[in-house]
C-alpha cells in the first residue's frame, strides 16, 4: 500500500459517534478499494479522498497502515459472517439448501459488481501472506471461523439425514472454502457466475449421501 | 509493476545465442520473481540485477513491461505444460494415478519453496484479470490448456472403465483447475500442503465412477 506519511495535524470531529462513523466509513472504503485493486496497488490517499477525510487525520482514526489494514480485514471479516449467518442459519429451510441459498446470494453479490471484486480475504492472503505474519494469521483465522459456521450447517445436514452418517463436516467445510476461493478468482477472471456453479456441483457431487 | 524507464543504450550481446540467453535468463527470472511477489510490487531492476543485464538493455529484449510480462506468462504455460504432460501423458500408469502423480509432484514443487511461491497464472489471474483486457484473456487461455490437457487424460480414465460411462471430462478438468487454484492459494497462506490434499481428496470424491 502507498502510503504517503500525512501529517498529524488533522482536526478529527469532536464527538465519539461522528469519530465512529468516520471510522466506519474509511474502513468500508478501504474494503471496497483494497478488494478491487488489493494492497500494493491501492494509496491510502484514494481511500481519504472516497470518504473526504483530509489527509491528515488518518493518524487520528488508525495507528500506522498495518493497523489499517488488519482493522479492513476484521471489519470485513464480521460483515462476510453476518452475511454467511443469514443463510446457514436459516431455519426456514434444510440445511443443504441453505448452502445453496448462501452460493446464489454470492453469486448476486459478485455480478452486482460485473465480476469485478473478489473476496477480500482471498486476495490479501495471496498478496500479504508470504510477507507479513500477523497478516498471514489473522487471514487463516477468518478462513478456519468461515469453516466453522459452515462446518455446524453440514452437522445439521448430517443430523437430518441429508449427509450420511460418517461424512465429516469439517473436512467438507474446508474443502468448500479451498475450493470456492478458487472459483471467486476464476469468476473474475472470466466475468461470469459459470466458476461458482462449476465448483458448487463438484462439491455437492462429492457430498457423502445416505445410501 | 515499477519500471522506470531506462535509457535504450545498453549494449547486447551480438550473438543470437547469446541474445536468446539471455532473454531466457530473465524470463526465468521474471518468473521466479513474479510468482513470489506479484506484478505491482515487482520492479523491473530486481529482475535485471538477479541476472546480471545493465539496465539500458531490457529494451533490446522486450518492447515494454507489458510485452515482458506477456513473454513470461507464455514461458510459464509452456514450463508447465511440459509438467503437466510429463505426468499426464504417462503411459506406464492408468490414467487416473496420472493425476495424482501430478499432484505428488506440485506438492513436491511448492514444499521445495517452502510453499511461499504459488501458481503465477493464479497469481497474475487474481492481480491483472480485472485491470488489463489482454492479459485477462491470455491467463484465461492458459487456464483453458491446462484444461484440455487434463480433459483427455480424465477421458482416458473413462475408456479405460476408472470413471463411469456419464462422466463429462471436460466439466470434471474445469471443476479441478477450478479447486485447484483455491488449493495452491491456500497452501501459501498456511505453508503446508495440507490443502493440496484437502482439496485433492475432495475431487477424487467428486468423480463418478463405474457402478
């Protein structure tokens, strides 16, 4: 990340909620930026600019741009798991088919923005994980709770009998997470939804079924 | 990538074979380099300095950074087709123990680099895919050989009764390379082959297999 070394001059708001929502905003700006152009190629300057925070009260709002960019990740992080939550959790319908529900809302999400971004947490982990450790950490870490939310609805699957009884949820899960990372890159590349379903039919023809 | 632009006076060897040298010399370079750190933070003078080529030259040997990086993802696919076939095309084994001798050897390929460099096709794919149009659809290509390669061998398989009657070995190759990606991916950020394995496992579950 360019990082020119603004000044610390800035005059933050006074009030804790406006500081807060500052915050939020340079951290969602940062998500959108940081997932379209990753981490080298990104300014701290274009995230500024988006929010209209002058330069110098970046200081004010984050520590250096390490602490920036783990605060992105966590903050992206706690959205894609709500996001997650929304379907797994979903009890109006089978756990397999709230799989299903989360693949088709992330489908959306991707051809909402013409195939353009990827998923964050992919990209820097391809970016920063060969050359910085906490990143490299606090990546892994969001992968293994993503695996963890999925792993419990292929539990459920499994308790309905929609898995056989010796499937292994969280191998599964971790399957779908290595794989599906995969397919975001590739749908990029390609522009289109076709690496999502491509990968989706692969995982679920691999799903042990009750005979 | 950063490339200040040198002067066009440098001074190449005469020779063609020489001439042929060391364009290899700083494609191999250009490769080693790319893989483990990606276009944006690469800049041209690691790559000439690693080889040992006086700055004013890179031009005698590529027209701009765009056409250096254009010859190094072509020497890439072709470095690795030759890997692939090696393993694919091995008729001392059926052809299903093809593919997981081609995995045996990637694993063995990223473990000797202690899983830091990953797949430059994937790499480039995740970096270039959304900023430049002919890159984009170079990437995709090489995607779609490696594709065809693996294709006729899963094709193969199904003559020889490995796979059922049913099963699509162009559908069943794209789902691979797919997967494939997310698994190198993630075996940089977790420095082990793990999710090589993981990922592996997962596909060979996938196939549809003779009654």
């Amino acid at each position: 990340m360019k990082l020119t070394s603004p000044g610390r001059g800035g005059r933050p708001p006074r009030q804790d909620g406006a500081r807060e929502q500052t915050r939020d905003a340079l951290l969602r700006a940062g998500t959108e930026i940081l997932t379209e152009h990753g981490f080298a190629s990104t300014g701290i300057d274009m995230v500024l600019k988006r929010v209209g925070v002058p330069k110098g009260s970046f200081y004010y709002y984050f520590q250096s741009k390490e602490d920036f960019g783990a605060a992105v990740i966590d903050s992206y992080a706690a959205y894609f798991a709500r996001k997650l939550d929304r379907s797994l959790l979903n009890e109006q319908m089978p756990p397999l088919e709230r799989v299903v529900a989360f693949v088709e809302d992330a489908k959306l999400g991707m051809s909402r923005f013409e195939f353009r971004r990827g998923c964050l947490i992919g990209n820097l982990g391809q970016e920063l994980g060969a050359l910085n450790e906490n990143y490299r950490l606090q990546l892994e870490g969001v992968f293994r709770d993503w695996q963890r939310r999925l792993a419990t609805c292929l539990e459920a699957a499994r308790s309905a009998g929609q898995l056989a009884p010796d499937a292994d949820p969280a191998a599964l899960a971790e399957f779908f997470w290595i794989g599906w990372e995969g397919a975001v890159l590739r749908a990029k590349l390609v522009r289109s939804a076709a690496p999502l379903d491509c990968f989706f039919n692969g995982f679920v023809a691999a799903l042990p079924r009750t005979a």
